[in-house]
C-alpha cells in the first residue's frame, strides 16, 4: 500500500510543481528511466519467484541509473554518446523483455 500511495503523491506534486529538466541533464534522463525500468522488471520477476530482498532491489535500481548515466556520460565526451545511447536501450530493453517473458510465464502459466 505504501508503494502505490508514493507514487501517487509522486504524481500529483509532478502535476502540480511541473518540475523542468535542465539542458545538460536531458539526454541522461531517457537512459535512466530504461534503466530504472529494468530494475523494476528484474524487481517484479524476483518477487514472482520468491527471491526478492527490498536491499538488492535498492541497490539495483541506483547502480542501474549510475552505470548507465556513466556509460552515456562517457559516450559524451569521447564523441560517440549516440551509439553508446542506443547499445544501453538495447542491452536494457533485452533484460526487460526477458523480465516481461519470465513474467508472463509466472501469470498465465505459458
């Protein structure tokens, strides 16, 4: 219950306050919402097969983020921050899809 009541106080002070990205944090903020989904994901799966612990899922969620604004970050300064952007979308939405698929497999038994 305390999850959902967090997201939605989440969302009413985001309507509300209508927070702004600035310039330099923008091309972050994509990768890092992949990267937050692919712990979720992996978060939803730990629990459907009886391992989650809230620590691992903590931990995943934040390095997720960092390595992945890190990697981009990178990709910046050396002049390939594009490519580097698509390799970690891709790399995180195969996780993801895979997540998905375990996933399903828990709900409807296929």
């Amino acid at each position: 219950m305390i999850p959902i009541l967090g997201l939605a106080v989440g969302v009413v002070l985001g309507l509300l306050l209508d927070p702004s990205v600035p310039l330099w944090l923008q091309p972050y903020l994509p990768i890092a919402v992949v990267a937050a989904l692919d712990a979720v994901f992996g978060g939803v799966r730990a629990r459907f097969d009886r391992i989650f612990d809230a620590k691992v899922f903590v931990v995943s969620f934040v390095s997720n983020v960092v390595v992945a604004g890190l990697i981009v970050f990178l990709g910046d300064q050396l002049g390939v921050g594009a490519q580097l952007s698509t390799a970690v979308v891709v790399v995180l939405g195969i996780r993801i899809f895979g997540n998905a698929a375990a996933i399903r497999r828990h709900l409807f038994r296929a």
